[in-house]
C-alpha cells in the first residue's frame, strides 16, 4: 500500500494529466485567438501581412458614424431585454399556478429554443413581409392603414428583429422562472398574508428578492443572446439592411472580415464586443455578491 | 377560483398558437407549390420534391451528423477527464485552471472568429470537417468541463478513496467510477452541445469551405441568401432540418432544462 504522502503528489500529477486535453484544446481555439485578436486590433490586417498601427483602428472606427449606428442598434436592442424577461415572468406566474395541461404549455414554449436562428429567420421574414401574416392580420381586423412593409425601413426591420428575438427568448426565460418558483417558500406568503399584506406587497417584498437570483441568470443569457447570438437570424432575415439599420456589432464584425476583407478592424471590434460582455457579466457577479452580504 | 383556472387557460393556449405558429406555417407552406403560396388552393408534394434537387438533402444531414458526433465526442473526452481533475484530483494548479474554464464561457465566439479562421485556414483545417469540429469543441468544451466538475463534486470522496484502497488507480477510478456515475451529466452534455451545433449558422459557413462538406443548417442558409429559392421549398428545407434537433429535445426534454439551470449553481 501506497504512502499518503506519494499517494496525494500521485493524485495531484494524475489531476493534472487529466486536465491538460481540455487546457489544450480551449488555449489553442479560444485563448490563443482572443490574444492574437488584441494584438491585430492595433494592425492593419487583411488575413495575410499585418502593419501595426497603433490605436489608429481605434480612434479611426471612433470617427466612424457607422460604428455609432452600430452601437446604437446593440442599444436599442439592449431596450428590449426588459420585455424579454418580463413578459416571460409573467407567463412563469402564470404557469406555476398549474392549470390544465402546464407541463405541455411548458413544452410547447420552450419549443422553439431547439430551433435553429436560420429557420426562426426565415419564418419572421415571411412573418413580416408586406404580403406575410402580421399584415394579413391587420387587414383582417380592419387595420389595413398600418399595415406596413416591416422590413424595407430601418426602424421596421429593427422592431422585426426585436420582436423575433424576444419571441423567442420566451422558453429559456420562462423555464429559468419557473424553477426559481420552485424554490419558493410558501410559508412566507401565508405568514405575510395573515397579516393583512396586499397579493401586490406580497410579490414586491417577498416573492421578487426570493427570485433575485433568477432575474439575474435570466439578465445575463438574455444579454448574451441579444449580442453574440442573433447574427445567424440577422444573416437570413435583413443581411443586416436595410442601410445599416439591423446591423448589430456581432454582425459588423463580419461584415468588416468577410465582405470588406478589413481583418483588423473586425478583430478590433470582436475585442470591443469582447470587453462589452466581460463588463456586464464582471459588473452582474459584483452586484450580486454585494447584495449577498 | 374556477373562472380564474379557465381565464389562465385560455391565456396560455393562446399564447401556444403564437409559439407554435412558425411550426404550423412551415407544415402548411412546405406542402404547397410556389403558385399555391401565391394564392391557387390545394397542397401538393412538388416543393418537397423540388428541395430534394435545390439542395443535396440526404448529403447535409449526414455532414452535420458527422459534425455533431466529431465535436460531441472531443468535448465529451475532454470535459469529462478536466471535470474530475477539477472535483476530485485537486491541486494548486486546479483553482486557476477552473478560473481560466470560466472566463474563457465569456469568450463572444465573433471576438475570436476572425484570428481563429486565419489559423485554421494557415493549419489546413478548412478544406474539410475538422475546422468546424475542433471550433465547436473548443467552444463547447468550458461548459461542458464546468457542468461535469458540479456534478463530479456531488459524489463522495469516501468511494474514490475506498477504491483507491481496493488498489485501483486513477485512470481506473474515472473510467469504472466516475464515469458509469456521470451518465446523467454526460447525457445533459451531448442533449445542449448536439442542438447547438446542429443549429449553428456561423461556424459552419466559415469553417467548412468546400460546398460538400456544408452542414444542414449551412446549406439552408446558403440556400435562403441566394433568394432564388420558392418559399414553399425553403420551407420543406426548414422543417426538415429542424426535425432532429426538436425530436432530441422532445425525448430529453428533462436533460436540457437541468443542464440550463445548471449554470445557475442550483
């Protein structure tokens, strides 16, 4: 039989060994790619000869009113996250009251998550298409004087976008709710309501701190989904148009790479994005450490 | 309290059809041709005939599948093994390497696209499967290594040393232990990476360059930005490839809310 002094070095080695394939296989296709788009951020770069400029791609793309547009549409998005998260609470609330058949109306919401941006596009653009179904809605309903061709103008195409992804959204979130009401403690409820709170009081100052932790999850797979994973639903449904006007940064990153053949803006760009997420992730985890002490 | 049930009910039925619709007009649209689209009534089986010459159908699927399985696999190797290095082998080295898993789950696949072409196309992985395969490895991977480290933590130290005593090594350890144990886990692992891959748009447009090798979901992709094709066939191409991945989620529907939640540390 082994020493515990040799069998613990043993194990530590052996730990080590078994970690070393996914150390090598995440450094090689994400590490080593993230600090060589950092070191090209500060190039020229079209894929092949790289000449470092400095901060010349950056203060450059800072005078670009593009890159602005750009930004402005990530913001207007980023308006969007609330009604993504809410409307999912609501139907979470909804559910958990178990009526007749939730476990089915919770599969069919969650439904569309195991489908692909590419066919969720595809449907949207004949969703919103002058001739689609929202129009032939409206008409049916005697509403035909807003009927409107959705994706032909930069702020309908936008809104077209924004309606698609907070569709679907609506499974992740409402399941993420739903198993945070799960952990509620009823017991708080009966002892607050004995003593005469509102239904109102009861889920301002017991149920949403309860869910604190949820709403935040929720925040964060929203926030990521609405800026590194819609550029498959952008690539079918507008190609980023009409103009620029549905042309997120994750979608200008490609852009730049692969139409414009500018390598070094786009790497530039994909560190911007990169900081962008690391801070609202960074900034999330410290507010939600400081509220648990 | 009745009316109440009936009204929540209703509310939620609704809401289905909103949920449901993109499936009943793929279903409906995909079963008539370009002029029944247009307005003549009747269905018919022409634009699904029609897909099978637009786009080389059987070929795509079998291209993803092989994806599917060369990156799942990769992934599952490698998250598996760092998984119980970081629960149960732990050292100094252990704490940083769980640090650098997590951080790199932060990694926006379009920061690191642009180096990572360059570097496949320098390394000659484009030309077939293995670009893609080794970027959705490399991207599934953190994920899949931090969900196998919690669920590798919950087994007992007292059975690994028990084995250990028995006279088994590690690697034994892992592979008639830990292993046999993790099939949950490892099951919620292949259910999240396999709709995400066989989903994915991006990486395969780039990754795979010769036309053969496309992906399902490229292809239709490819397919639709050509906008040369009817409708009712890109509809008929729609359905069919979002079958398989909505036939795993409908069978294990149970592994993949528990793998969501899973990153909530519940």
């Amino acid at each position: 039989m082994l020493s515990s002094q040799s069998l613990s070095s043993q194990r530590k080695r052996v730990g080590i060994f078994f970690a070393l394939p996914a150390l090598a296989l995440v450094s090689a296709f994400l590490g080593i790619p993230i600090i060589q788009a950092g070191y090209f951020s500060f190039t020229q770069w079209d894929g092949i000869t790289a000449v470092w400029t400095g901060l010349s791609t950056y203060s450059h793309e800072l005078h670009n009113p593009i890159f602005w547009r750009v930004l402005e549409n990530n913001g207007l998005l980023f308006i969007g996250i609330p009604v993504a998260m809410l409307f999912p609470m609501g139907i979470a609330f909804l559910l958990n009251e178990k009526v007749r058949g939730w476990k089915a109306f919770r599969t069919i919401f969650f439904l569309p998550t195991a489908v692909s941006w590419v066919v969720i596009g595809m449907v949207a653009l004949r969703f919103f298409a002058q001739e689609g179904t929202l129009n032939g809605l409206f008409s049916g309903f005697g509403l035909s004087f807003i009927k409107t061709d959705f994706l032909s103008s930069e702020n309908g195409a936008l809104f077209a976008v924004a309606v698609t992804f907070i569709w679907s959204m609506v499974g992740t979130n409402t399941i993420i709710f739903l198993t945070g009401m799960a952990t509620l403690d009823s017991s708080l409820n009966e002892a607050a309501r004995m003593d005469g709170a509102s239904n109102f009081r009861i889920f301002r100052s017991i149920t949403l701190p309860q869910l604190r932790r949820f709403i935040q999850f929720s925040f964060i797979i929203t926030v990521i989904s609405a800026f590194t994973a819609l550029f498959s639903l952008i690539f079918v449904m507008t190609g980023g148009g009409p103009g620029f006007g549905t042309t997120t940064l994750e979608f200008f990153i490609f852009q730049s790479a692969f139409s414009r053949g500018d390598f070094g803006t786009g790497a530039m760009l994909g560190v911007i994005l990169f900081f962008m997420m690391a801070i609202l992730g960074v900034g999330q985890l410290a507010i939600m450490r400081s509220k648990e002490e | 309290m009745k009316r109440r049930d009936i009204a929540i009910f209703l509310t939620m039925s609704l809401l289905a059809v909103v949920m449901i619709y993109p499936f009943i007009f793929m279903i409906n649209t995909s079963f008539k041709s370009n002029q029944q689209f247009l307005g003549a009534t009747g269905h018919s089986l022409s634009s699904w005939k029609k897909l099978f010459t637009a786009m080389p159908v059987g070929r795509q699927l079998l291209n993803s599948t092989i994806v599917c399985i060369g990156a799942i696999s990769l992934i599952l190797v490698v998250s598996t093994m760092a998984g119980f290095a970081l629960s149960k082998l732990r050292s100094r080295f252990s704490a940083l390497f769980f640090i650098g898993i997590v951080g790199a789950m932060l990694i926006p696949l379009q920061s690191i696209i642009i180096p990572a072409y360059i570097n496949a196309s320098k390394l000659n992985l484009l030309s077939g499967y293995w670009g893609a395969i080794f970027i959705y490895a490399a991207l599934g991977t953190p994920f899949a290594t931090f969900l196998m480290t919690s669920y590798f933590r919950g087994l007992p130290d007292e059975l690994i040393e028990a084995a250990i005593c028995d006279g088994l090594n590690y690697r034994k350890v892992f592979t008639k232990i830990a292993l046999p144990l993790g099939i949950p886990a490892i099951v919620t692992v292949i259910v999240l990476q396999f709709i995400q891959i066989w989903d994915d748009l991006l990486v395969g447009l780039l990754f795979i360059q010769d036309p053969n090798y496309r992906t399902i979901t490229v292809g239709l992709g490819a397919l639709s930005a050509g906008r040369t094709t009817s409708i009712p066939v890109l509809m008929a191409g729609s359905l069919l490839s979002a079958i398989p991945a909505v036939a795993v989620y409908l069978i294990f529907q149970r592994q993949l809310v528990n793998g969501l939640t899973a990153g909530m540390g519940k």
